[in-house]
C-alpha cells in the first residue's frame, strides 16, 4: 500500500531520487495506482441478474410451462430471460472498460527528476519522494508540495467541483493549500517543479476512492415491496 513522506524533506530531494532509491521505494510503498473494486466475473453478473424477483418470477413461469408440456410459451419466456442476461452482461464489461479507460487518462505519464536525468516514466512508478516537473496540459501524477511555481493554475474540479482554476505557489507552511497539489488534478496554466508526498490510495483521490468503495447500494422502496409480491407469489 503506498504511504506518505513528510514534505519536510524537500530540501534533501532536491537532485531526485537514484534510480535504485526509486525502485526501493517502489517495492516498499507500492505502485501509484488508484484502488479499484473487484472485478465481476461474468458468472457473478449473471448470478445477481437472476436474483431480480421478476426474471426469479419469470423463470419459475417457464419452468411451470415446461411441466405442462407447452414448449413453445417455456422457450419464448426463457429466451427473453437469457436476453435481458446478456444485455446485463454486456452493459456491466462496458461500464467497467469505461472506468478502466478513464483511470489510466488521470495520469499516463509523468516527469520526473532523478539522479541520473529527467526522464518520463509511467505514472504508476512514481513513488513518494520523487520530484515531478509539472507543465501545461499534464496531470499531477501524485500528491505533493510546491518547490517552484511559474503562474501555476491547477484545475481542481475532479476532487471539489471548482470550475475555475486554482492558484498555486511555494508557501512555507507544509499545509498550506495554495503549495499543494493533488494527484488527478489538470495543469491548466504555467510551470511547477513539486515533491511527491502521497501516492496511490494515500492520495486524496485515492481516499475518496476507498470511501467510494465501501459505499453500500440498498434497494428502493419498490424494489423490497416487488420482492416481497413476488415471494408470496
């Protein structure tokens, strides 16, 4: 699981990270990577689809039609049923190589000074320590603090909803928000030099991340009164 480093020790970093301290950190801290649910097999989506009192009610409908001998109406009602599977299928791979999609897009690569060079690396291999050069048009691969800053203006919309850009600048105080900057966030407007302090779920996006994942979903009003008319069915 990734950590945090205390902003501190800036002073320190100021010529990178050896390539072996980086690949130290990373095999202790983790990749810098977002936390992402388990990913559903195709059997578990079928499995909860099937649990909906009405495809349950359905089912049971062509299971008596088959008892009954009237295959026709058996194989017209379990046909729709294994259609409405598929779509649920369908839909659930697709909304999850969408979110996959997007998780990549908050940080493909980042700029980073290390002892040997500036080099760009993928973002998941930066790790708490690093220093991170910042440009217009990136994004902040990690959490940090402000070393340098050239009329740096960050887009913050993606962690508070503020639709104009925020300003940033080196500040002395280690919690001062305006020398902060958050991983996911959209370099909108000028230059940065910063120190990674948080990475993977440790960031802020990470944390908001893993409250989402603990977030249970409780069936409507409607829901609970169809489940109980179709048990009592």
């Amino acid at each position: 699981m990734a950590q945090t480093l205390p902003a501190e020790s800036a002073p320190k970093l100021w010529q990178g990270l050896t390539e072996s301290d980086a690949q130290e950190r990373l095999r202790q801290y983790g990749p810098n990577t977002l936390p992402s649910a388990h990913k559903a097999t195709l059997f578990s989506i079928a499995l909860a689809t099937l649990k909906e009192p009405m495809l349950v009610l359905l089912l049971s409908t062509g299971v008596v039609y088959l008892l009954i001998g009237d295959l026709r109406e058996a194989v017209a009602i379990l046909t729709s049923i294994f259609l409405v599977i598929g779509i649920s299928v369908f839909q659930k791979q697709r909304t999850e190589r969408t979110l996959e999609a997007l998780r990549d897009l908050t940080s493909p690569r980042a700029l980073v000074v290390r002892r040997e060079g500036t080099r760009r690396i993928p973002a998941r291999k930066v790790v708490p320590g690093d220093i991170v050069i910042l440009n217009e048009g990136d994004r902040a691969p990690a959490d940090g603090q402000l070393l340098e800053s050239i009329f740096l203006g960050l887009d913050e919309s993606l962690l508070t909803g503020e639709s104009l850009p925020v300003k940033k600048q080196v500040s002395e105080g280690a919690d001062n928000p305006s020398s902060l900057i958050y991983s996911g966030t959209l370099i909108v407007r000028g230059h940065g030099i910063a120190i990674v302090t948080a990475t993977g779920s440790q960031s802020e996006i990470g944390k908001i991340g893993k409250q989402l994942g603990n977030v249970t979903t409780e069936s409507t009003q409607l829901e609970q009164e169809t489940a109980k008319l179709v048990r009592n069915f």
